[in-house]
C-alpha cells in the first residue's frame, strides 16, 4: 500500500505591507496631500466657524449672522436668482445652439465663434463686460448698440435746453414753446431762443434771415437771438445763426396742431395753404429731446441680470459642445422615422431628441449649478465697488468677509461651511447620476 503523498508546504507568510507595498506607494502621496490640502483645512474651517473675530468662542452666532446681517440675505438671494436662472438658460442655449447648427453649412466657424469665450479666464472675461456695460453710450457698448436701434423710432432733439429770447415767446422746453401773438396768412412769426451754447448749436447753422410774408401762408424763423457784441432782443442780426433742424408746429384758436414743419438752415419756416386767423406758431418740445443716456447696467438694480448675461457668454460654447456630442450619438435612423411617421420638426425635436439627450442635459445641468454656487471672479470684476454688496453671493461674501477689510475669519467660514452644505446635495446627485449610469 503507498503512503499518502506529503502535503504542500505552508506558504511563506508576508505581512500585509509587503503585500500592499506597490499600492501604498502609489496612494501615499496623493493621500498625504488630499490631507493638507482638503481634509485638514475642512475640519479647521469648520472648528473656526464657531469662534469670533478676536478669537473668542462664540458657538453658532456666526450661523446666525448668516441669516440676520442684511448683506449676507442679500448674498443668498442673489444666489438663489444665480441657481433658478443661470444653469437653465446656459442648458437651454446651449441645446439650440447644438441643434441649430446641425443644419448650417457654416457650423464649424459658428461653433468656434461661441465657443471662443472659454479660451479667457473669468476675470478678463468681467473686465471686458464691465466696459461694455458703461452707461455712456460713446464708451459702452451694449447702450451704444441700444442707442442705435432706439435712434431709428425716436431721434434725439437738435437742442439741449434753452429759454426765449423776448417775453413774445411763453413756454418750457419740456412742454414747447408757442408765440402769444396770433396769427393769419400772410403774417410772420419770430421765434427768437437764447441760452443755447455755441457747441450745441447744429453744424448746418447758417446766418439766420429775416422772414419775408408771403400771400396764403405763414412763415417765420426760429434763431439763436444772441450777439457777442450785444444786440436787440427779438430782432434778427447780423452774426445770429438760424437753428435747422428745429420742428415748428402751427396751433388753430382751440390749440389743435393743425401743421408741423422744420426749420432750414438759415432757420427759416413756412407754413402754406393756411386759412383763417387766430393761429399761433410755436417751437415743438420734441426739438429738445434729450439724447439717449444709455441704461444703468452697473447700477444695483440690474447689475445680477448683467453680471448673468455675461456668464452666459461664456458657458454657452461649453454646453453647446457637449451637448452636440451626445447629439451626434443619437441614430438618425430613429429621427428619420419619426418624420417619415408624420411628427414634425417640433414633434420630434421634443418627444424624441430631448428625451434621448435628457442624461447630457443633465450633465450640463448639473456641471453648470455646482458653478454657480461657486461663482466669483465674474461679479468682483464687473460689480464697481458701490454695487458690489448687491451683486455679492454667498461665495464673494466668504471672501470680503475674510480678506476683503473686514478680517472676521470666524464669519467667513461659517459661510464656507454654509456653502459647503449647499454643494453637497448636489455632489451627491452627481455621484448617483454616476452610479446609475455605470
């Protein structure tokens, strides 16, 4: 009978950092700086959170200031504005553009074209927008492009301001100027203004010149009554430049408008085919309408909506991107039919390419509001200093409060703690959406 074989021997034991040694080489560092950098300074935030400005325990009074200190509520509904508006529209421009350019010939250099603002940091990104949304229309862009399309259904007035030159002429440039004088054809009317600087008199002027009656109508001139050597009010001269441009209404004896012309060059005016007496001639208040000032974009009633816009900007050439991405992963043979079945483009871009885009959409959705709760750069470089408090969100608040001059630490991070918090619902719905998907 053969004897059983010999066991195998016992493995030699190894401990278990022998065995792990080429993992706890490659872990050790990244672990070490996930330490100093992520998780120490979290756990300090958190404990400095309950201690004052002088460093004193305070408990939770900081919490409390959060939701008591007027520029702090400010900071969390413009971040609540932030969160309800931005990421929907960039998701949803974003979508059209990805859309839209399927169908163009010319789809890569409008692509390029949108997608150019990611290519520049934030900050120059505010330091652009902050110029163009300048009040001045000669230095703003956006109000000189408003002021542009406005000058095409309302012109500016051809005169500032100005008074009349003798007690002949009663009014206000706000409500016009009339002759008390009546009229009847053939009669003139002299419609001398005064108070007019001489770099806002129209550069067409020419010598203004006395208005010679004519049979059946009612002429006139309107001019600046005004001689550098001095001069008879209300009498025209040599030197006094007539003011083109002017309008010139005609008023029955009930102060019905019954005709309206312009003053030439010279100033001169006619009025033809006039019947009738107990008509008077006035200057019309639209002749001093005030030019277009431009829109108070920096101001704090509009300065979030700005600072959105110009977020917008930039992010809507990200979105578009990875949208068109997932875009070009959708079967065309499904599209196809769907309209073969009858579903119009709208049909099938809402019951079929939304649907099929909805886990990219999320994506952007999700990317673009775990950006806003951290936005920053942006509204420090496009906010001037006297909106700032208006624009400010939680983060830019985190920030003034710590460094910005008032160097209470225990406050600002509080609000990082608070906006810690904020962000991590939204990190864990990242992390689902990652799991689901894998």
């Amino acid at each position: 009978m053969e004897p059983p074989p010999a066991a195998a021997p016992p493995a030699p034991s190894s401990s278990f950092l022998r065995r792990h040694a080429v993992a706890i080489g490659f872990l050790l560092p990244a672990t070490i700086m996930l330490g100093v950098w992520i998780v120490y300074p979290t756990i300090y935030t958190i404990w400095r959170s309950f201690f004052g400005r002088n460093g004193g325990f305070v408990g939770i009074d900081n919490y409390k200031a959060i939701f008591t200190t007027h520029i702090l509520v400010k900071a969390i509904e413009n971040t609540a504005i932030w969160i309800l508006v931005a990421p929907a529209l960039v998701t949803a421009i974003g979508l059209v553009f990805a859309v839209l350019t399927e169908r163009i010939r010319w789809a890569v250099a409008f692509k390029t074209v949108v997608f150019m603002p990611m290519a520049i940091s934030l900050f120059a990104t505010g330091v652009i927008w902050h110029v163009m949304y300048i009040k001045d229309p000669s230095q703003g862009a956006v109000n000189a492009g408003i002021g542009a399309v406005r000058s095409w259904f309302e012109a500016p007035g051809v005169l500032q301001s100005a008074n009349p030159s003798t007690p002949t002429l009663t009014g206000s440039p706000q409500s016009g100027f009339v002759l008390r004088k009546p009229l009847a054809a053939g009669g003139t009317a002299e419609l001398g203004l005064t108070a007019i600087p001489p770099d806002e008199v129209p550069a067409a002027a020419k010598q203004a010149v006395t208005p010679r009656s004519k049979e059946g109508a009612i002429t006139g001139v309107v001019w600046r009554d005004f001689s550098p050597g001095g001069g008879t009010p209300g009498k025209v001269e040599n030197g006094e430049l007539g003011l083109p441009g002017v309008t010139v209404d005609l008023f029955d004896s009930s102060g019905k408008q019954v005709q309206t012309t312009t003053a030439a060059d010279d100033g001169t005016f006619t009025f033809a085919d006039v019947k009738g007496s107990g008509l008077r001639a006035g200057v019309d208040s639209s002749t001093f309408a005030a030019p277009y000032g431009g829109v108070s974009w920096l101001g704090p009633k509009l300065i979030t909506p700005a600072i959105i816009i110009s977020y917008i900007w930039v992010w809507a050439g990200f979105a578009m991107v990875v949208i068109g991405a997932g875009l070009a992963a959708i079967s065309r043979e499904v599209l196809e039919a769907a309209r073969t079945d009858g579903a119009t483009e709208w049909q099938v871009f809402r019951r079929i390419t939304v649907p099929m885009l909805a886990p990219v959409l999320s994506v952007v959705f999700i990317t673009m509001l775990i950006n806003v709760l951290k936005v920053f750069d942006v509204i420090i470089s496009i906010a001037p200093g006297s909106t700032q408090s208006d624009a400010a969100v939680i983060a830019v608040q985190m920030w003034r409060q710590s460094f910005g001059g008032s160097n209470n630490f225990g406050l600002g991070s509080a609000i990082a703690v608070f906006l810690f918090v904020l962000v991590v619902p939204v990190l864990l719905l990242n992390v689902r959406r990652f799991r689901r998907e894998v």
